[in-house]
C-alpha cells in the first residue's frame, strides 16, 4: 500500500512541477527526455522508475499558523522514555523564517496533511534505506536547529528517561505549553551598517521601506536563517549590544542587494559618509506620487520581477484602456460638463498624454486650462 502511494505521490509531484515550469505545454513541447522522470530504460506499470519528487519543488500545504495543532505528543518510545512534547504553533509561527511548511512536510501534496509515520517506516530493518527510519526523520528534523541554539544534543534536551519522571503527570506538562505563542517579532525600522569600504563607511538600510513600500517578503531576505540568529545559549545581556564584526566575502555581504541592484549601479547608491533619508519617490525619480498612487505597491507598475523595470510619468504606460468609458473622470477633482462628458480623452489630452495639461485648442480659441475648465471642480 505505502509503496502505492509512493508512486501516486511522485506522479502528483511530477504533473505539478511541469505544470508551473512550463503551463499549457505537453510533454512533446518540454525541454525533457525518458530520464528526466525515469531512471530505469525500459519503465512498466509496475515498475514505473519514477525518480523521487525533489523535496525544493514540492507544493505543500499551507496552513495560518492558528490554524495548526498547539501542541503535538510523539510517543512512539513511551516505553523508555517520556513522550516528547512538540509545540508546534510556536515552530509554524516562525517556519517562514527557515523556509516555510515544506521544511517538515516536505513529501507532502495539495491534500490532508500527512504524519511523518505516513512515509517513515518504524523499523530501522526496511527495504528502502534511502528513506529515513521514523528515529533518524525526527532527529534530522530536530537536532540541527537544537545543535545550534543549546550546543547539545544529549538525549535528555528532548526525552526525559522514565525513571525520572517521578509523578509528573502528563497533563501538567501539556498545561505547560497550552496558550503559548512566538513573541510579535518587531521589524526593525532603519538600520546602519559601517563599512570599510573606500566608496562611503556607512550603508543605511530602511527595513520599512524594502517590507511594507516595495512588497518584500521575510524569505527573500531571511530564508533558511536558524532561531540563533536571535536566540543562543551562549549570548548574554552582556555582550548583546556589542558591535558584530563580520568577515564575509564581498560576494557574500553583497548577496542579498545584489539580488535586486544591478551590479553595474554606482556603489555610492547605498555607501555614503553620512546616513542616508529613507526612499522618496518624487526625490529619486523627480515624479511626486499623489493620492492615487501613494498607496499603490511598487509592483503595481514596476512588475513583480527584480530588478524593478523602469516606467515613465504617462499615465498611458499603465493604464492602456481608458476610455471616456472606462475612466471616471470626477475621480481626478473635475467633473466633466454634458458638453465635454462624451468627448474622447485624445481631444483634450493629445497622444493621450496625460503629464501634459490638456488643451482646448482643437474646439475654442483663446481658452486654455486652468483659466477655463470643461466642467466643476469637486471635493475642494
């Protein structure tokens, strides 16, 4: 039955990740061959050689991390050990940070979400040692991170042996962890860094500005970072305001800027000898955004792929399909006259240029805007 399942799943995972490489695309039209899903040359129905589904390209479940068990009980030991208590609200609350759902359920597809027993077998003695036992799935899952932030991975950081439990009883420690939440984590607003470099000492980084105004999610930054980037055993009140020397590469220091900034940009974009004010658009591009635009993400008109491409100030750039039908005009603090109401927006506004003020020249003489108007001005 597992081993049904097995192929099922691999099948899934195939068909999805064709599916978002290359959409609408048979298998004819693919850049692909038998090996790319096979590993044997002559496939059956019952032996298919379907190469395992790579774990980076899985689609998972996703799940809100209030929607997630509180607290899971592993107990598959009881018989030597103390169960270990999982508080798995607080690990979801911040999986974003190390790379989302995925870094548990990794094999998992677009249906309920499977337990790890579901696909790691008890027993050590198995046919496929290519897959975890359910001991070595559970521990490859836990000890890195614990490895790091306790700098020990005795048995006793997690399972507690039955001979000293005493008359601890179960539902206490449950009551321990019932309720608890990850603390809010509070984003930094600016931060300064103080290089060596020869072009500017000082980097100044808006955090606000690269979150909230150009849409950046914590993983493009963050991803695969370990709790001890904020917790470790070893770190004290004492030295936490030291000042952190590292020494990284260029390459390395560079990586996560250069991802968006082109290479080629003048170093002086982001070093400076003085820190630097936060980003304003009518500063940095000489277009002043207005109310209809202040609110907007930056991806709304420079697209969703980095870097950001460049857009001019003619409205018709982004908005190809107004019409004195599709474009309420009152929305701009004029409301259009019957007379000027059915005109076309290339009559006042020539090439549909809209960072020009229009013109009255091709219906009156002697009229030009603001002097005269086609019509009231509202909300003033």
């Amino acid at each position: 039955m597992k081993k049904i399942f097995a192929v099922l799943l691999v099948i899934v995972c195939t068909v999805a990740i064709n599916a978002q490489q290359s959409p609408g695309k048979d298998h004819s039209k693919l850049n692909i061959s038998c090996k790319t899903c096979h590993t044997c040359d002559v496939p059956t129905k019952s032996e298919p050689c379907l190469v395992l589904c790579p774990r980076e390209k899985i689609v998972t479940v996703y799940q809100k991390p209030e929607q997630t068990p509180e607290l899971i009980v592993i107990d598959q030991i009881s018989d030597r050990y103390s169960p270990v208590y999982f508080s798995h609200r607080i690990h979801a609350q911040m999986s974003n940070m190390g790379g989302g759902c995925e870094g548990c359920h990794h094999f998992n597809t677009s249906g309920p979400i499977l337990k790890c027993s579901n696909c790691h077998e008890s027993s050590r003695k198995r046919e496929d040692v290519s897959i975890p036992d359910l001991k070595g799935a559970y521990h490859r899952q836990c000890m890195d991170c614990h490895r790091e932030w306790s700098h020990d991975t005795g048995c006793n950081t997690c399972h507690t042996p039955k001979k000293d439990l005493k008359d601890v009883k179960k539902i206490d420690i449950q009551k321990k962890y019932a309720g608890k939440e990850h603390p809010v984590v509070l984003e930094p607003t600016k931060l300064v860094y103080e290089t060596k470099s020869d072009k500017g000492r000082f980097v100044t980084f808006y955090h606000d500005d690269h979150s909230k105004k150009f849409g950046l999610s914590c993983t493009t930054c963050h991803k695969q970072e370990s709790c001890t980037k904020c917790h470790d055993v070893n770190k004290t009140d004492k030295n936490k305001n030291q000042k952190v020397v590292t020494k990284k590469t260029f390459e390395a220091q560079h990586k996560n800027c250069i991802s968006c900034h082109s290479k080629t940009e003048n170093c002086s974009k982001c070093h400076n000898e003085k820190t630097l004010e936060p980003f304003d658009h009518g500063k940095k591009t000489g277009w002043v955004l207005n109310k209809h635009h202040i609110n907007l993400s930056c991806v709304k008109c420079h697209g969703s792929k980095l870097p950001y491409k460049k857009v001019d100030n003619r409205c018709a750039s982004c908005h190809k399909d107004w019409n004195n039908e599709t474009f309420k005009h009152s929305i701009t603090g004029l409301q259009l006259d019957e007379t000027h109401s059915d005109f076309s927006c290339e009559d006042c506004h020539a090439e549909n240029n809209y960072a020009k003020k229009p013109s009255c020249d091709g219906c009156h003489d002697g009229y030009s805007f603001p002097k005269q108007k086609p019509g009231k001005l509202i909300g003033r």
